[in-house]
C-alpha cells in the first residue's frame, strides 16, 4: 500500500499495514480482500460500513467509519486520488487503443501520398487519411474514420471509430471517441420569402490540448471565424455545439447538452445534461447551468442557474416553492368542497 500512497498522495491511517498487498479497485459493495476501494459521496455511507475491501481511500471526515478489516488511506480528494490509481494500474484505459493493440499503419488504409504522419501514428484498418494531413507520433486513428484535406492533429490523441474530421486543428493529448464529427458546416442560412439562401461556412474548429471529446459529439466549423475548444475541455457524448462558439479552458459540458452558435463558455463553467444555450450568449467563467436548463440571457462568471428559461438558482427554487405552495392550496380547498 505504500506504493499506492506515492501514485495518489495519500496517507496511511494509524491501523494501515504499508506492506498489504493490493491487487485491484473496485466499488464499495464490489469490492473484496484484495481489492482497493474509494468513497467520495456520503450518500453510500452504508456501503462503507459493509465493504469487504482491503483498503478504502476516504477524506478525514469518514476515516472513522471504515469497519476494522479495511485499512483507510486518507485523502484530501478520494476520487481524484482513486483516478490516479486508476492510471497506474490501467494505463491502457487513459486513452483508446488500435483494436489491433499495436502502432501500425494498416494495408487496409487509405492514406494519401501527401500525408505526413510522424512515427508511432497507428492507422486502423478502413480509415481515410486526406490529402495534406499531418498527424503526431502516438496518435491512433480508429478504424473507418475520416480525416480531411489540411487537417492537423498532435501528439499522443486518439481519434476514434468511424469519427469524421474535416476544417479542424487539433492539439496534443486530444481524446475523441468514436462517431464525433468534427468540422462539418454550422446551421447558416440567409432566411427569406424567397427562400433560405446558404451562407458559406469557410472558418475552423480549433482544438486545444487534452481536450476530451465524448462518442457522437457534433462540433460545427465556424462560419467566419473559428470554433475553439479550450485547453483541457471535457465535453460528453452527443453535445452539439455551433459554429463560432468559442469553449473555455477546462469547461464541462455534459451529455445532450447544446451551444448555440456564437455563444461563448467561460473557463470552467459547466453544463448539466440537456442544458442548452441560445446563440450569442456568455456564460461567465466557472458558471455552473443545471441539467435541462433553457438559457436566454448571459450569465454571470460563478453563479448557478436553473429553469427554462433559466433564472439564478435561489430564485428558480423559491418559484418552484411557491408554485407548490398554491397547488397545495388548491388542492385542499378542492377537497374541502366535496
């Protein structure tokens, strides 16, 4: 366990054996005599209680409450801590692999003579590999998937399964899973009696470092400028975000969530699931926007909004209050009427 303590930073208890052999993770109700475990939520407090694991990563605050057969390792931030565990043990799970677990260009690949991939570039078999594209050492490219004319990508990413690439500049350390389109043409039209004339769609998708892109997420190229994804953004599966919007540094956007265009996400902001975004919005760095929440109006670096349309959050909950506070007065006064 002393080893594990140096991957994660955490401390051992008074009734932890440094010499006690761990040999996997796993969850609190899972979780055997080999095996370490974590508890971040007090909500599986019970769990805790009853786990069979060998050791349990947990903040001071419950470092009490691990029965006497789980040695407890103290930690600041026991999912974070777990998650470099998790790293060390798993390395191969921090970014997908070939299917064919080796760095290889497949003879099954199309790539085109004016490609330029540096060495270590895994190419699946069936993916297309544009005119032009550069690609960096230690990147893969899944099986059927499609990378366009000039599109450049860094080191060390992985671009999954039947993904399609078109318009965009990533960067090193970029984790796209598989079915994400990237690059393809925002909703732009000149609308008329006369009918909806198209508009050009001629800007990129720039991504940055360790961006973390989830399976069927839509990332439209700007229409005269550039789409940006922040450095470190983490967006989940099938978000659609438009073009020219432009995603801060280590935002979260969480899955079904949606970005209309030219709207602009503050550094570590976050979206819960289904939120969405009306075009040329700001939503202030580290605002935090409840799931299904329908925003209309800029929002605030720091504040919490909830509802469609959305509101400050204090605000939303006093409404939804006294809403209930009437229907249950009508409630009563219908049933005192019979």
């Amino acid at each position: 366990m002393s080893e594990v303590t140096g991957w994660c930073g955490a401390t051992l208890a008074a009734n932890a054996d440094p010499d006690r052999v761990i040999r996997d993770v796993a969850a609190l109700d899972q979780a055997g005599p080999g095996d370490l475990t974590f508890l971040d939520n007090p909500r599986y407090l019970g769990w805790l209680k009853q786990t069979r694991a060998a050791a349990a990563l947990i903040s001071p605050r419950y470092a009490d409450v691990a029965p006497a057969t789980c040695a407890v390792l103290i930690a600041a931030e026991p999912y974070r801590a777990m998650a470099l565990v998790m790293t060390k043990l798993y390395p191969s799970a921090v970014k997908p692999g070939s299917v064919f677990g080796e760095a290889s260009i497949s003879t099954m690949a199309c790539v085109h003579p004016s490609a330029r991939l540096e060495s270590g570039v895994t190419v699946d078999p069936g993916a297309v590999i544009g005119r032009g594209v550069e690609i960096g050492a230690g990147t893969i490219i899944g099986s059927n998937a499609v990378i366009g004319p000039e599109v450049r990508i860094g080191r060390d990413g992985s671009v999954g399964a039947s993904t399609t690439i078109v318009a965009a500049l990533i960067g090193d350390g970029v984790i796209i899973h598989p079915g994400a389109h990237i690059g393809q043409d925002g909703f732009g039209f000149a609308l008329g009696r006369r009918g909806h004339l198209k508009v050009p769609q001629i800007g990129r998708v720039i991504i940055q470092n360790d961006v973390e892109i989830g399976a069927g997420v839509t990332i439209d190229r700007g229409a005269n400028r550039d789409t940006v994804i922040g450095e470190g953004a983490k967006i989940d599966n099938l978000v659609q975000i438009g073009h020219n919007v432009v995603i801060g540094r280590h935002a979260v956007l969480v899955a079904q969530s949606g970005v209309s265009g030219s709207s602009a996400i503050g550094d570590f902001a976050a979206l819960g699931g289904q939120a969405g975004i009306a075009g040329h919005l700001t939503i202030g760095a580290g605002a935090q926007v409840a799931a299904a929440a329908g925003v209309m109006t800029d929002i605030p670096a720091g504040e919490r909004w909830a509802g469609a349309p959305a509101k400050p959050v204090r605000k939303f909950f006093r409404e939804v209050a006294a809403i209930t506070r009437l229907a249950d007065r009508d409630s009563h006064g219908d049933a005192n009427a019979e």
